[in-house]
C-alpha cells in the first residue's frame, strides 16, 4: 500500500511512498530551517492519505537565500547606567527569518532587538532589513532576576542539533524548557516569550513523535501563563500569534497518529485528552464511541452527573455524544461553553477518505488572541479551535458551538467570532441568543471561535519600561573602603608579626596568623571584583577553565575561613567558659592548621568533579564566577550555615556565661567591668564570622538592607582584629614601646657620637 503522486502547486513533487512513513524532500520552511516533512498514514481503506502541509508556510530551497553575518556597533547600558560601546553581529539566517544578534540585546520594554532577513525580488537575493542601530542602547546588569539568558543559550543549543535532532534530545530540550520557565522568582519578560517560540518552532518542525504532545502542552501553559502586559508588549513583533500557530499546526498533525480508526481498540471511548490551567487538547475519534465534542462548566458543577474533574488544572468537563440535542446543551446549568459534531454532520464527513479523527483546543487565557486592528474587539469567552485534519473544504452542515455570556444582561452588543491569527471578525459565523447562552454556528474550521465583547481590562501601554539597570555604586563604595580597612589592618598584623618576636611566639596569636592569612586573600580579591571593569578585563567568564579555576579559589578560601573561625570558636568557649581543666592536646594548633587547610580541599574537588559547570555565572548579571544550584547549596552555603548556627551558639553562651561572672563579682557597678561586655560582644561577633549571617538573609530574602549589612560589617574583619589584637592588646603596645624606644636611643646614641666628634675635632 503506498500513497500517490502529489503535485502541491506544482512547487513540490512528493514521490510515492509506504503507509505509515516519513517523507521529506529539499525544500525548507523559513521558519524552522528544516525540511517540510509529510505522513503517509493509512485511511482505513486500501490506498494511503498524506499530512497536511502548512500552505502559508513560505519555503525556499534548503541550503539557499541566506542573510550573510553582518557587524554593527550600539551601546549597551552596563551596572550604575555606564555606557559602553559594543561590537556585535547578525548570525547567517534564512530568508524570512527574524534574527536577534550574537550578543543578546535586551531592551528596556523587555523586547530583543531584532532583525528581518528579506527577499529582495529586484536583486534576486535575501538582504538584511535597513535599520540605524547607532543609537540602540541595550541593557546589559539588569536589576530583575531573569531566565532570559539562560534561554537564550538553550536556544543557541537547539539550534546547534537541530539538523539531527532526535526524540531524546527534544525531550530533553523541552524539559530544560520547562524547568527555566517554571523557576521561581524570576521575573517574565517579552523576550521570554520571543526565545521561547524560537525553541518550540524548532522542536515542532523536528519531532513527529506524538508522546511529546503532553510536554509541548505544558510549555505552551508556561507561557500561557505570562502577565497581560508582557503579551501586549509581544505582540508588537507578533509572538504571541507565532507560539498559538506554532503549537496548533503541531498538535494538529498529530491528530490522525494519536487515535486512527485501526487505534479503537486501545482507547476504548476513542478520546485521549491532555489538560492545563490555560491550555487543553482534546482528540476525539467519534467512530470509536460516537463522543464527538467536549462542554466545560464551572466549578458549581462539581458533582454533577457525568461531569468529570481533573484535579491538577481544576477543570470540568464531560464529553458529549454525536445524538446530543442542542436544545438541551442549551439549558444545561454552569456550562461555560461546547463544541461538538452532530450526528447528520458526522455521518457525512465519516465517509472522506481523509477523516479519521478531529481535535478540540481549549484557551482559557484571551490575551494571546489580541486584535491587531482594534483594542476593543477581545474575546469575553473560552477560545475554542475545531480541527478536522486532513479535511480542507466547508463543512456540509452547521457546527454547533455554545458559550455562557453575561454581556446580553448588560445590554453591550455581543456576537460570535473567528480568528485568523490577526484579527477578529464575524464573517461566516451565525450568532443566536438565548437567555444566558449564544449559541455560534459555523461551517469553517481553519479558524479560532469564541464570544466578541468590549474589551474590560486594563489599558496596555505600548512602550512600558520593564527593566532596569542595576545601581549598586554604595555597595561597591562600601565594599572598597571596607576591604581596603581590612587590608591595612592586616597588614599592620603582619608587621607586627615581623617585628615583634615576643607577640608572634604567643599560641593564641600563631592561630590568629592562619585566619589572618585566608582574609588578606579574600579581601583582596573583594577589591579585584569590586573595582569597576577590572575584573571583567583580566578574566574571560565565557572560558570554563577560567571560571573553574577562580570559583574553586573562592570556593575554597571561604571554607577554609570557617573551619578556622568553627576552631576559635572552641577555643574561646574553652577559655571563658570551661575555664578550669581544659588541657590542650599536644602540637594542637598543627593538628588544627591540617584540618582547617584540609577539609575544604573535600567539597571543593567533589564539586570540580561532579558538576565543574556550575562554577559558570549564571546569566549575564553575575559577575564571578561562583558554584550555583545544588553545588552552591551543599557543598558551600551547607557547611557555612552549620559552622555560623554554631558559633551564635558558642556565642550567646559565653555572653551569658561572662555576664552571670560579673554579677557575682562585687565590682560590678564599676566602669571598667561594664565595658568588659561590651568588647568581649564585638570581637566575638567579629572573629567568630556571625557578620556572615546577614550575607545568608540577603541571599534567601533579597533584600537590600541586609547586602548593605553584610557589607559594612564582614568587610571590616580585618581591621577588627588590628584593633583588638594590636591596638588594644598591652603585649603587642609593649612590644612596639621597646621597638620605638630602642629605636629613639640609638638615635639619640648616634647624635651624641657625632656632637662629641664634632666638638674633639673643634678643640684640636
């Protein structure tokens, strides 16, 4: 059994072939890049029927009428509002084909600047649409937490495989999808939406598999599920029509693959459904169990016979059979709205050869059909789309279609209306009204049909501002001057160190070298990060190894500063609350120096191991590279958690353990004994790294008060420890009094030698 010659406009030949197969021949759609494929599927009788193509598909031979790369220069708009000149390029793309530049370039209204690749007919030859870009400035350190990047390079990743593209790896793409669109707190822009589409009309055109209709449907409720403002502002590079077309000619093909007439006997009531929150599809298959349409209702019709539930989008729904009387559909209580083939329609398509099987698109989200010619005209109903696939022509009779209004009781004009994927009209549409329902008849299926009102919502602002360039210069001022304080404080450690053999012999200050050593690291490269544009020039994040190397780094000094303020934590509580009996372990400070530098080598290489990637920055806006995901969660803010709950612990009860000494000593109303809690609150707080804790809050609320915390307080460690360690510590004064002192009589040694030679050489 094989299917006939085909001559489609006498632009494509499909040559013969086997029921049940795949055909595609040179020629490729504009919008996908790929070969136009057909299916010959068997039609119940003894010779094969072709899929349907896309008649207002554009196509081109594959391989030819290509856009060539192109460079141009605009500005993109980086942290603090800095404007930096940017050389980028449009990639080689087909004609027809609405390309976005190398580099994304977002803008303000959340849109990607875009550009058209057209056909020049005079010159025969695709050419790139004339635009000044001079001009464009382009957001680069967005202030809102976006997926847009991220999208993007799963856009460039479909891309890359789409030639040999495979059920597997559709899957997986479309699960990445899925996991991007759903992430929490993020914010939905219009270029969502644009990327989004990209992918999917690359998935659709590739996958011919119909178990992934349930995936591509709960994408396509994703985006269903995107703020009234974000689709208005899509619609201004027609999105929005592009995702419905897109999905509808996909789960329109699949149709007859779903449920033929040879597949009954599997799906004994001949429909298979897939539901959503925005979004359901239905296949019907009426020769299976004469169901031939669905009716929606409310949720006051829980309960009520033959009424079903799905639980997980809360829709109810009951299927309705070809004898259904349109009188009765009619008076039936907390119907929403219906759809469904009569039984004299039926019987007469029946005998097509084509007809096997029809297809019901539920939309409860109206602000994807939006009017291109008028904001007014808007659907007040469910938006149903009616699918007879492998039918083209008229239908024979009328198609019954019902929708719940309460417009009629307010007097507004309502009627019923088809969609073209542009504009809204009553043209072929028969509207009837009855009490709390219009009844629709119609005899065309390639359009979408719904209940036309006045638009009720809010008013759309066409160029709206959607985001915002961060503004961080008083973190960044604060981080500076912190770390520079903490650095000179450390130095002056270290020449204390150098300088005072006496103070550097003591146990307690050999310790406090080690953590004195890991800060100078890390707060030196705070000042590498935080000078503007320098760390960016010395380190290409795009490079794996580059970031692996420096998130490693980072990674690794921090954990090594916890385990070492963990230690002094144990210390201290040894030293003013245990007190008395503590021995400490022989050669303790080497064991302890082996297991601070030691136990974060661990984490550190699992990570560089099992999940190198992660140390990548996640979007544009990180600027280090840094773990991400489960690695930042378990193999760093894990074990920094833990050793800062334990420290406030060690913390609050040395305080009290100190506070309940001095009330039973009978100095307690002296000034010096009501300073003592004072400091012994701030080194603690310093040296045991509880100033961290305001960087976790920042981190799990978002809020700048404690970034600002954070940075006034963890920056300033260094300079911290200066003061109580040098400053404010009688051996290390002492130490410097007989440096100084020394220094002063020999100084003064010398100038009595010299007075006393001066005056022996006057005398003779």
């Amino acid at each position: 059994m094989r299917c006939d010659n085909v001559d489609n406009n006498a632009l494509v030949i499909w040559l013969p072939s086997n029921v049940d197969s795949q055909t595609s021949v040179g020629i490729c759609s504009t919008s996908s890049d790929l070969p136009i494929e057909r299916y010959c599927h068997h039609n119940g009788y003894l010779n094969g029927i072709w899929s349907n193509v896309d008649e207002e598909a554009k196509l081109v031979v594959c391989g030819s009428e290509k856009c060539p790369e192109e460079q141009f220069e605009h500005f993109y708009v980086q942290k603090n509002k800095i404007l930096h000149k940017h050389l980028n390029k449009w990639p080689n793309v087909r004609v027809d084909e609405m390309a976005m530049p190398h580099d994304l370039c977002l803008l303000e209204s959340g849109l990607l600047l875009t550009r058209k690749c057209i056909f020049d007919y005079h010159g025969n030859a695709a050419k790139w649409e004339t635009q000044d870009f001079a001009h464009v400035k382009c957001l680069r350190d967005i202030e809102q937490s976006l997926v847009t990047y991220d999208l993007n390079n799963l856009y460039h990743e479909t891309r890359g495989v789409a030639t040999n593209i495979t059920n597997m790896i559709c899957s997986d793409i479309i699960e990445k999808l899925k996991n991007l669109l759903d992430k929490e707190n993020t914010m939905r822009i219009a270029s969502d939406l644009q990327i989004s589409t990209n992918i999917m009309q690359i998935i659709t055109m590739s996958d011919k598999d119909p178990a992934m209709v349930t995936q591509v449907l709960q994408v396509l409720n994703l985006l269903m599920n995107s703020d009234e403002q974000v689709v208005h502002t899509s619609n201004q590079v027609g999105t929005p029509k592009t995702l419905v077309s897109t999905v509808e000619t996909y789960f329109d093909g699949m149709t007859n693959r779903i449920i033929p007439n040879s597949k009954c006997h599997q799906v004994p009531d001949g429909v298979r459904h897939d539901t959503g929150p925005f979004t359901s599809i239905f296949y019907i298959n009426p020769s299976c169990a004469n169901i031939s349409g669905i009716a929606v209702y409310n949720s006051s019709a829980h309960g009520m016979p033959f009424v079903r539930y799905d639980m997980a989008t809360g829709t109810h729904y009951r299927y309705l059979y070809l004898n259904q009387s349109v009188e009765e559909l009619l008076q039936e209580p907390n119907m929403e709205s219906a759809a469904y083939f009569t039984e004299s329609l039926w019987s007469t398509l029946a005998g097509k050869p084509a007809v096997e099987a029809l297809k019901i698109s539920l939309y409860k989200n109206t602000n994807f059909f939006e009017d291109e010619h008028s904001n007014q005209t808007t659907p007040e109903s469910h938006v149903l789309k009616i699918s007879l696939p492998g039918y083209n022509d008229d239908l024979p009779d009328d198609l019954p279609v019902i929708f719940q209004s309460h417009s009629g009781e307010r007097g507004e004009d309502i009627k019923c209306g088809r969609y073209n994927y542009m504009t809204w009209n009553a043209n072929g549409v028969e509207t009837f009204n009855e009490l709390h329902r219009v009844l629709c008849k119609t005899r065309q299926l390639t359009h979408f049909g719904a209940l036309l009102g006045l638009r009720k919502h809010r008013e759309m602002i066409g160029n709206s501002v959607a985001l915002t360039v961060m503004v961080e210069m008083t973190l960044e001022i604060i981080s500076l001057v912190g770390c520079s304080l903490s650095l000179f404080g450390l130095l002056c450690i270290w020449l204390t160190a150098l300088c005072c053999p006496e103070w550097r012999s003591q146990s307690s200050n050999k310790l406090l070298m080690h953590i004195c050593f890991v800060l100078t690291l890390i707060m030196s490269y705070f000042i590498f990060i935080n000078v503007p544009d320098f760390h960016r020039t010395f380190i290409d994040m795009n490079k794996i190894g580059y970031c692996i190397a420096e998130g490693a780094f980072l990674q690794y000094t921090i954990l090594v500063l916890f385990v070492w303020m963990f230690f002094i934590a144990v210390l201290q509580f040894q030293r003013y609350v245990t007190v008395i009996g503590v021995e400490r372990p022989k050669h303790f400070l080497c064991k302890y120096a082996v297991a601070a530098w030691g136990l974060p080598v661990v984490p550190t290489v699992l990570v560089i191991y099992f999940d190198s990637t992660s140390y990548m920055p996640y979007g544009d806006n990180n600027t280090i590279c840094y773990p991400s995901g489960r690695s930042l969660y378990l193999a760093v803010l894990l074990p920094i958690c833990l050793v800062i709950m334990s420290n406030i612990g060690i913390f609050f009860y040395i305080l009290c353990s100190v506070g309940v000494s001095l009330m039973r000593s009978k100095r307690v109303g002296s000034r010096k004994n009501s300073v003592v809690p004072l400091r012994l609150t701030i080194l603690l707080f310093f040296l045991l790294g509880l100033a961290w804790g305001f960087g976790i809050v920042a981190h799990i609320s978002n809020k700048m008060v404690f970034s600002i915390c954070f940075c006034l307080t963890s920056t300033l460690q260094g300079f911290v420890l200066f003061l109580f360690f040098v400053v404010f510590d009688l051996n290390a004064r002492t130490s410097w009094t007989k440096i100084w002192c020394i220094k002063s009589y020999n100084s003064l040694e010398e100038s009595t030698t010299m007075w006393s030679a001066k005056f022996t050489n006057s005398r003779g």
